[in-house]
C-alpha cells in the first residue's frame, strides 16, 4: 500500500508542477536570456517539450480515469497550462 500512495503522490506531482515549469522555460524573457548560446537554448526547448508532453499525458490519463471532481479539474488546469506552454514555444506568432 506504501508503494500505491507514492505512485499516485507521483503521478500527482508531475500533474501540478510540469505546467508551470514549462511555461516558465517558455517564457519569452528565460528564451532571450538564453538565445545567445544555442546547446542550452536547444536544451531548454527539448526539456519545456518533454515536460509538456508528459503532463499532457498524465492529466488527460487523470481526466478520464473516473477519480473525484477535484482532481479532475486540477488535471484539467494542467492540461491547459501545458498547451500554453506548447503554444508559447512553437506557435509564438499565432494570436
């Protein structure tokens, strides 16, 4: 049971903290401090995808698992903050 509780403490985390943590990495002021050096400009942009990416999966993997209403509008604030965050790297130009 100990090892249930971790997974789901896991799974939860990863749900709250990788939306803010890609939008900070695609914030327009952290992508001009880091423009001049292209190794971790690239890195920057690899990690705010793949952390995307993984709280996308996970949330909508929340959404639809039947959990309570509260989870799923946390999973749901995640999923929004991370296609914003996919918006504001790629589709910057795009209003």
């Amino acid at each position: 049971m100990e090892s249930l509780a971790q997974t789901v403490t896991l799974i939860l985390f990863t749900i709250v903290f990788t939306g803010p943590i890609s939008l900070l990495l695609s914030w327009r002021k952290v992508q001009l401090a880091v423009a001049n050096n292209p190794a971790i400009n690239a890195l920057r942009k690899a990690l705010a995808t793949f952390l995307a990416t993984i709280g996308i999966l996970f949330s909508v993997n929340l959404i639809f698992s039947g959990v309570p209403i509260t989870a799923s509008l946390i999973a749901l604030a995640s999923v929004n903050m991370n296609i914003l965050a996919i918006r504001n790297e790629y589709f910057r130009h795009i209003r």
